[in-house]
C-alpha cells in the first residue's frame, strides 16, 4: 500500500499514530514556525489588496469540499451585485510566474481547481504561488470589487477580511495531531480566529454552517455536452474515477443513486492519461468535474461527470457579504 492510502487510515481510523510519526510531529512545528517567523516577529507584514479578500481553506490535509463552496460563493456574490474574482496558488499545475487564465489554460498548467472554477463559473481566476502578486495582476486587467482565495488559509503573507474553513463532517480532524502524526496543517485552535466554520456533510456542530453537496446530473465530456439524470445509471455497473482528496464522498454519492460502483481512486489532482480510463469494457465512466478537466482530450461516449453543487443557508452567504460592508466604510 502506498503511503498515500496507507497515512489517511492511520489518520482517520481505530490504529493508533505509530511513535515514529508523532516524534516527527515537533520537526512539522518548527518548520511551520520558522515559515510564519517573519510575521509573527512583525518583520513582515501581511500584505493588503484595494479589495476585500476572503479566504476559503481548511486545516486538514485533503478534500473537504473547497471548490465547491468557492463556486457557490462566487455565484452568491454576484447574485449580491458584486463582481468577484478568484485567485488560487493553482496546485498540481506546472506554471512559477502567477498569470491570468483564459480560454486556452490548460490544468497541466494551472491546476485543476483553478480551471474549473473558471469553467463553471465564468469569473476571472489567477494563479501564483505569490497570491498578492497574482491578485494585483487580476485586478490590474479586471474590473472586481472583492476577490476570493482559494485554499489560503495558511497562507500568512496575504491580508485577508475574511477566514472561512471548511470542515469534512464525516472524517472531521481524525486523530486531532498534526502532520504527519495526523491530518491536521494547523492546531485545533487555529478554529478560534477564523470567521465562518462550514461542516461538509455530517451533522454539523454547534457554531457552524451546514453544507451539503448535491449531484444529481451527468454531463458528457464530448462537445456539446449533453446531460442526463444521474439516475438513469441507476441499477447499472459503472467505473467510478476520482483523483481528489477524499474519492470515498464521490463513491458514496454514486451508490447512494443506486450504481453499482467499481472504485478507481487516483492521487489527488491526478495527471490523467488515455490509458487510465481504459478498463476493458464499455460500461460508463463516472469521474468529477475536477477530473473531467483533465480528461477531455481523450474523452468517449462512455465518458461522464457528475458535478456537484454546494447547498448551504442563503443567511451564510448574507453574513459574509456584510463583511464586506463593512470593508468599505474604512
């Protein structure tokens, strides 16, 4: 088994972190320190944007339904008469120097995130290690008033006015140590500074914000797209592919419709190749939106994604964007 798969059983089942891993715990606390040192010693400063920055991330390795939630918010702002923005460090992708994507990007490139929050939302998405850097360049070219950052929450050298963290309400922190004891970036108690705490499936605790994810439509990778209930593969055997921090949701999901589902779990923000979606038999393949992205090229008839929605209160989204009211009495 690969290390991979073999540390999320550690983290998040019965078996308890073997004593080598827990002694690596403080070396992980050290090199988080000295990264945050500059900050922290006020040697550095936080740097500001024109706009309001809201910061959506986690504290756990993994997925626990970032992408989602940003396109939700996304959608929310504008529907507010807002005009967001979306800036990422645009994991998995090839490129050093931030830049703006457009019809042409490539995952390969950009990551795969990136591309498709711009995909299904249509905003102006910039990637870049340096988030400052990549959303000063964004504003430079596009008219936004407040700009969302994907999977920021560790990333110190960025003001932001907002913190949201999304929380996997199935798994929640596991064994509650940090890396690579246990999936934790951040101690628990970095829940206590940041704004809005949203629960991703489960039952949510008390003081956070309830979110589900909802798929209920496949979607063809081949052009023009067409779309069918999920449903329709009720009853049937069909390959499920997930390259993304926890495949088991996605499995869940598809049983949970009625799907005889053969599992294909891939590395998070997985390289596809034509080769992997050959199983040797023409029953349909079901992947998620972020691997769809990445197989295109290659696509076939038998080729589907089933994206997801992420259903949260309407109030969340008004006590976010009273935030930003706020950002502009200053």
């Amino acid at each position: 088994m690969k290390p991979s798969q073999r540390l999320p059983e550690i983290w998040y089942g019965a078996e308890s972190s073997p004593f080598w891993l827990r002694a690596l715990v403080p070396v992980y606390r050290v090199l988080r320190a000295l990264h945050r040192a500059p900050y922290t010693l006020g040697r550095k400063k936080p740097q500001h944007l024109p706009v309001p920055i809201i910061v959506v991330g986690n504290i756990t390795v993994g997925g626990t339904g970032k992408t989602p939630l940003v396109i939700a918010l996304v959608e929310a702002l504008r529907a507010r008469g807002h005009r967001p923005g979306v800036i990422s460090r645009g994991y998995g992708g090839a490129a050093i120097a931030v830049e703006v994507l457009d019809a042409d990007s490539d995952a390969a490139r950009v990551g795969d995130e990136p591309l498709l929050i711009r995909e299904a939302t249509g905003v102006p998405v910039a990637v870049g290690r340096d988030r400052a850097a990549a959303g000063r360049l964004l504003l430079a070219g596009h008219d936004c008033d407040v700009l969302v950052a994907d999977d920021g929450l560790q990333h110190v050298a960025l003001f932001r006015d907002v913190e949201i963290c999304v929380i996997d309400g199935e798994r929640r922190f596991g064994n509650g140590l940090l890396l690579p004891a246990g999936p934790l970036r951040d101690p628990l108690s970095r829940l206590d500074s940041i704004d809005f705490l949203v629960c991703n499936g489960g039952q949510a605790w008390a003081g956070e914000v309830p979110m589900q994810l909802v798929g209920d439509t496949a979607v063809s990778l081949l052009a023009p797209a067409p779309q069918k209930p999920l449903r329709e593969f009720a009853g049937r055997r069909a390959h499920a592919v997930a390259g993304i921090g926890n495949p088991a949701r996605f499995f869940a999901m598809l049983r949970a419709a009625g799907i005889e589902v053969v599992e294909h779990a891939f590395a998070d923000h997985h390289a596809y190749v034509a080769s992997d979606l050959d199983f040797g038999d023409d029953a349909p393949v079901l992947m998620t939106a972020k691997d769809a992205v990445k197989c295109r090229a290659f696509a076939r008839p038998e080729h589907w994604q089933v994206p997801v929605r992420a259903d949260l209160p309407q109030a969340f989204f008004d006590a976010v964007c009273a935030h930003l009211v706020d950002f502009n009495k200053r």
